[in-house]
C-alpha cells in the first residue's frame, strides 16, 4: 500500500512536469527560434560588434580635416598713471587642419580596427553556435528525460504487479516469502530510480527555459538536418577551415596583429600636416575691426622617444608571432573537435542498433520466463532479473537516440554551420554588416548635422 501510494503520487507529479501542456507542442526548430530571437548573449555579441566597427570612423578620421570655429570675447582693464583703460575686444575665425602625410601609419590602423571588427563578427558568430548549440541540447534532454521517467513509470508498475502475484502465489501455497520480499526490494529500487528521473527531468526543463526562454510543451524527438552533415571528416574538415568562426576569427586576429606591427614600424617616418586659419578681430571701443588668415605646413620626423617606438614595434612583432602560432592552435582544436563529433555520431548509430536488437531479445526472455515461472520452472527472482535487463537496454536506447542528435549538432557547429540561417530558422537574422557599412561613411557626420 505504501509504495502504491508513493507511486500514485509520482505520476501526478510526473503529469504535471511531463504533459502538462499537451495541447500545444514546441518543435525542436521552434526552441532553436525562440533561442536565437531572445538570448541576451548574442544580443551582447551583437552590439560588440557595432562597438567595435565605431573604431574605424575613429582611425579614419586621422587622415580628414579637422574643421572648427573659434569665437572669442575679452573685456579687460588696465590701470595706467591713475587711470582705467577698459578695452573689449572679440574675434571670429574658423580653424582647418588635416594630416596630409604620416608614412602611411594611419592606413595600417584603419585596416587593424577593420580586422578587430571582423574578430567581434566572428564572436557573434560564435555566440549563436554555442546558443543555438545549447537549446538544441536541453530541448534533446528534457526529451530523453521524459522517456526516462515514462519507462521507468512503467518500471514501477511492472514491480507492483509482481508484488501482487507474489503475495497471492504465497497466499496458496505456490510461493514463498522470499519472492514477496525480493518483488518488495526491487519496487523500492523502481520507485528510487522513479523519483531520480522525476528530478533530473525537473533539472533538464529548467535548463531548457534558460536557453530558449520558455517552458517546455510536448516536446518530440525529431529533426531534418538536410544537408548540412557533412558525409565525411575530409568534408567537415573543409568546411571548418573555411567557416568556423574560431579558425575565422584567429585569422582575422593575425591580420589585426600584422597591421599593428606596420603601424609601429611606419611611426618612425615623417608626419606632414596642414593648418589653416581665417578669421577677424573687433575692437568694441575704438570700432575697428581686423581681419586675419594664415596657412602653413608643419613637418616633423621622430628623432628619439626614450625608446618607446623601438619597445612598440618589438611588443607589435611579438604579438604577431603570437597571432600566428593562435591560427594553428585553433585550427587543431577545430580538428579535434570535429573528429570527437564524428566518432560520437557514428558511436551513437551503432548503439541504437544494438540497443534496438538488445531490447527485442530481452523482451522475448522477460516473456518466456513469465510463463516458465508461471508452471513453476522459473522463480519470481529470475522474472525480476529479466525484467531488469530489458529496463537497462531499453534505457540504452533512449541515452543513444538522444546523444545522436546532439552529436549531430555538435558536428553542425564543429563545422561552423550551425547559425539561423543555414538551419533555416524563421527568425530575423542578427548582424552588424548595415552598420559596419554606415560606419564606413566618412561624410555621415555633416549629413546628420545637415538633417
């Protein structure tokens, strides 16, 4: 009665945790949408990267004119043999200055902002993998958890139904009391495992609303890939090294350490600059007014910075070796990625195969030692047995349907294609290439001005 009751309660618990919401079901390519439209970390990426392209306004604006108006007011008193000499005085005047020369030192920091734009791209692109990557797994969990829970529901139920029989094989003399006690002891290990899943299932649903924002309704263990597995590790290899964004973003951090290094070396080399100025003066008290312009260039060439130019480009040739050395290092842990993936799908297929044909044979035992404990040739312990082994291959099962497709996803990401619009998501896709390009408008500040 005790354990009848126990397991009454749990299934209410497991309605209410499993298939509460039955009348409306979440696909996994809704999960993947919701995921990708609400999570703040791409968000963040997002506007990273539109932070990061502002730096490349900022260096362009080293080689454009630098135009500004000056007005000045001053009302002074002098004191002169007894006397206060008020004098007010005003001027008007606009400034123009721009950077004609600098050995092409600017050129190399613009092209270094564009390489670290392209690095905050990459980690956008990164950011969506890892989501999308992470939906995908806790929506396959909660799935495989709630199979869990129903099988091992099932379990329980098998248990109680042994008890029973072994109670009324004793109550006729059929029986013994140690197969009362041996039902009782394995319904108690059902009911325990019963409650595990219960908790993890509450575990994997929590996870699931933290990465796709909503609670899981009736979920199904179902997906098309189409083409996007790739049918071999030459071919998934390929197209790593073409669109990971680890591999993509390492190369663009080379290139930003390659213009660093330029930048230094051409700080060494003259900077010409011209300046202009045209303007007036007026005199409120005497009611004069002068007028006033200048032009001149200005040339100057380092000669000694107390070493710091000669530290700046030994710490930008560093960093460049460093660079380099990052590209292969991520291009091995793509590889190794990629392979781990590949085994875990392939591993995976293999047990589900196993686990299907283990599953029918242990069914056809647990079947045939019913009925041969039945007429006395089997005992209740031997059914019990039987029964725990079809329980353990059928959960096999379950584990390796799941872990397929989230081998598979892995592979999708190993490969750098697992983003909204490869999987073909009904969502708007996320990227700062509009504002890069707005950005890259140099005359954008005197049009806003003129609006």
């Amino acid at each position: 009665m005790k354990f009848s009751m126990s397991f009454r309660l749990l299934s209410c618990l497991f309605l209410v945790f499993g298939i509460s919401n039955v009348a409306r079901a979440d696909s996994l390519r809704d999960a993947l949408s919701s995921a990708y439209a609400n999570n703040p970390q791409i968000a963040a990426a997002l506007l990273s990267v539109k932070a990061s392209a502002e730096d490349i306004a900022m260096r362009r604006s080293g080689l454009l004119p630098s135009i500004n108006a000056n007005i000045d007011f001053t009302n002074s008193w002098v004191i002169a043999g007894g006397n206060v000499i008020e004098s007010t005085k005003g001027s008007l005047g606009i400034s123009y200055s721009q950077t004609l020369f600098d050995n092409l030192k600017t050129d190399a920091q613009i092209e270094q902002a564009r390489a670290y734009t392209e690095v905050a791209s990459q980690a956008l692109r990164s950011a969506t993998q890892n989501v999308l990557l992470s939906a995908a797994t806790s929506y396959l969990n909660v799935v495989r958890e709630t199979r869990l829970v129903q099988l091992r529901a099932e379990n329980v139920a098998f248990y109680q139904a042994q008890v029973r029989s072994s109670q009324d094989r004793l109550s006729i003399g059929t029986g013994t009391s140690t197969d009362v006690s041996q039902a009782k002891a394995r319904l108690a290990q059902g009911v325990a495992s019963y409650k595990s899943s219960i908790n993890n299932l509450r575990t994997a649903q929590a996870n699931y609303q933290r990465f796709v924002g909503k609670k899981p309704q009736n979920l199904s263990l179902s997906f098309k890939f189409g083409g996007l597995l790739p049918r071999s590790l030459d071919e998934a290899q390929n197209y790593a090294n073409k669109l990971h964004p680890a591999i993509l973003s390492a190369k663009a951090q080379m290139r930003a350490a390659q213009s660093g290094s330029d930048a230094a070396k051409r700080a060494f080399g003259p900077t010409l600059r011209l300046i202009g100025n045209i303007g007036g003066a007026q005199d409120f008290i005497l009611g004069t007014t002068t007028p006033s312009a200048s032009v001149s260039l200005s040339l100057s060439v380092p000669l000694y910075q107390g070493g710091a130019m000669g530290a700046s480009v030994r710490k930008a040739n560093l960093n460049q070796i460093k660079s380099e050395i990052d590209v292969l290092s991520a291009q091995d842990q793509v590889r190794a990625a990629i392979v781990s993936s590949w085994s875990g799908l392939q591993n995976s297929k293999s047990q589900i195969e196993a686990a299907q044909s283990a599953a029918y044979s242990s069914r056809q035992v647990l079947n045939g030692v019913i009925e041969e404990r039945n007429v006395g040739q089997r005992t209740t312990l031997d059914v019990l047995n039987a029964r725990a082994d079809l329980t353990l291959v059928q959960e096999s099962e379950i584990i390796a349907q799941s872990n397929r497709y989230i081998a598979a996803f892995s592979l999708i990401s190993a490969t750098g294609r697992l983003s909204a619009r490869d999987l073909g998501l009904n969502v708007q896709i996320k990227s700062a290439d509009g504002y890069i390009t707005k950005v890259e408008d140099v005359w954008q500040d005197l049009r806003s001005l003129s609006e």
